[in-house]
C-alpha cells in the first residue's frame, strides 16, 4: 500500500528494481517493479484514515550477499545502511519508505 506511489517507485529504483508497467504514467495508482527474481506489485491507497501506530506491512528478501547490497545501496541515495547479526543467526538490514512500509533484506 502506498499513499504516493510515484515516491514508492522511486524508493524501489534506488534499491535497484526497475518498473516493470505503471497503470497510468501521468497519475500512476498501480505499478509492478522487480529486480532479480523478484516483482513487487505497488497499489495506491488512503492512508490517512490508519490510525496512528498502526503497524505497517514488512516485506523479507532473502539475498546471497547482504554486504554487497549494502554497500550498493549505500553508494546510491541510501545512508546509513548497517547489517547486523540477528539473535536467531540471520545477517541482515532494514529499511522503511515514506509510508513507513518495511524492507528487510537478509541471509
């Protein structure tokens, strides 16, 4: 879910994914972007009504090299981006967009 769905996009290009279609280029309200093999499908939707606190979707991707994708995202517009070892043994870094939606990324 997005409140701004051109800023979700932008968000997912700068973490390397590319769109795939856009619904309406000049007023976008649903987009597919992917990366690898992995397509994230972006829908438009009011978030203001949520009341505050409420908690947000989280999407996991499991990849061969946190390191390096930190270090990718950290070269681009992404600052910041420190990988930790989780209490349970994954190596992983989080994210979140303007919507507060978050991405983790972890091996």
């Amino acid at each position: 879910m997005s409140s701004d769905v051109s800023k979700t996009i932008h968000f997912l290009t700068v973490l390397g994914f590319e769109v795939t279609f856009r619904d309406n280029p000049d007023d976008t309200t649903y987009a597919g972007v992917s990366r690898d093999s992995v397509e994230v499908h972006i829908q438009w939707n009011d978030l203001s009504n949520l009341p505050t606190g409420t908690d947000r979707p989280t999407l996991r991707f499991l990849v061969d090299d946190v390191d390096e994708l930190a270090n990718e995202l950290t070269n681009s517009e992404m600052h910041g981006i420190e990988p930790f070892t989780t209490a349970w043994g994954t190596y992983e870094f989080h994210l979140q967009d303007h919507d507060h939606n978050g991405y983790q990324f972890y091996k």
